[in-house]
C-alpha cells in the first residue's frame, strides 16, 4: 500500500490505538480515584496505569502523545468524566469498597461484551462497556449500534459513521432526518419511516439522560 491509501490507513491506525489505549487509561484513573476516595479494594492505580504505558510503549508512542498529539480529546474526555462517575458509584453505593479490572481483550476472546469489569466486597462483578467519542456525540468513531443505527444496517450499506443510498450513491448519517428519510423513500421503505421518527425520539431521551457533554 502506497500513496494517499496508506496515509489514510496510517490515520485511522493512530485513532485506533488512541481510542484502545485510552481505555487502558480510562480503567486505571478509575482505580486511580477509587484508591483517592478510600473506596478501593486494590491500592493498584499505579499497576493499571503501568498498563497503558505498556500499551503505548509498544507501539512507540510516548504518553505526552496522548494529550498533545492529533487525539487528545479520548484522553480529556475520561478526565473530566471520570471523577463524576466514580463520586456517582461512591454516592449510589455508600461504604461500598470496588476494584476496577480490563477485561476488553478477556471479554473479546471468550465472545463476551466489555471493557471493565467492577468488583466489589461483597462479591458481585458488573462489566461495563466504555464508549468515548471524539468531537461530540454526533459523530461517533465508530457505529453507535443505537436501536436507530442497528435497523440501517439492515437496509443500507453502512460505511464509518454513515450509510449509503444505493439509489443515488450518496452517503448519509442515521442521525440526519432529511437525507436519511429520502434515502428511505428512494429505496420504497416509506413505511418505516414513521419508526424511526420514534426512535430518533427515543435516542434523544438517552441522550439526555447519560451523555455529559
């Protein structure tokens, strides 16, 4: 691969590794303030964030790269999140004592669905899938699989964050009503245009219920 095809490979390579490495990151900030708030279980922030250097050691990238390089909003997303939600957690479950764990290569290689893994003292264990956007909420790096984005698929060729009208090979997004509605109509599925209305509806609900912005 040469030209202008492998510099674009080489892009969508470094955000892969932002967003994965970010992850990595992500669990052990939430250790890291868990160890803070005297709520951990594990005093081992530093062993988790030992992790995410590796991570980014092995593919050559310095840590400083995470916050100056072209991604840095993966990583000022998990800080301005995280302490609200680990103050959500201590708040919801008072005296509760929790590790956090990575589980996404676990999880990945038995079929599983997760990134972390939260463990308490009493025993119980609740995985949880870690979703951080770069830009906002209306462009996703990849598929959001909401209910919306999950019909699409079925009906269009998806491509990153979009779909194409095979009847006038333009692409669209799910989330943009007006292309979307005349892709529906173009390709005779009219009449399902009323459910995704509903469900354009239902998705800013959630929107307002769990996204901080």
């Amino acid at each position: 691969m040469s030209g202008p095809g492998r510099e674009a490979h080489l892009v969508r390579q470094l955000e892969h590794y932002a967003h994965d490495a970010m992850e990595i990151y992500a669990v052990a900030e939430m250790q890291r303030l868990a160890v803070a708030r005297g709520m951990a279980i594990s005093d081992d922030a530093q062993q988790k964030y030992n992790d995410f250097v590796a991570y980014a050691d092995a593919r050559h990238l310095p840590v400083e790269w995470f916050t100056t390089g072209p991604y840095p909003e993966f990583k000022l997303a998990v800080d301005a999140h995280m302490p609200g939600f680990i103050d959500g957690l201590a708040a919801t479950f008072p005296g509760t004592t929790m590790d956090f764990i990575s589980v996404e290569r676990q999880y990945r290689n038995q079929g599983l669905k997760g990134d972390v893994k939260i463990v308490t003292d009493a025993g119980s264990e609740t995985s949880l899938s870690l979703k951080n956007y770069r830009g906002n909420i209306a462009r996703p790096q990849f598929n959001s699989m909401t209910f919306r984005s999950f019909l699409l698929g079925f009906l269009f060729e998806p491509t990153v964050g979009m779909y194409v009208n095979p009847v006038t090979g333009k692409r669209f997004k799910g989330s943009t009503v007006k292309d979307r509605d005349q892709a529906l109509i173009d390709n005779g599925f009219t009449d399902v245009i009323p459910v995704f209305h509903k469900l354009d509806a239902q998705n800013e609900t959630l929107k307002s219920q769990f996204i901080c912005y």
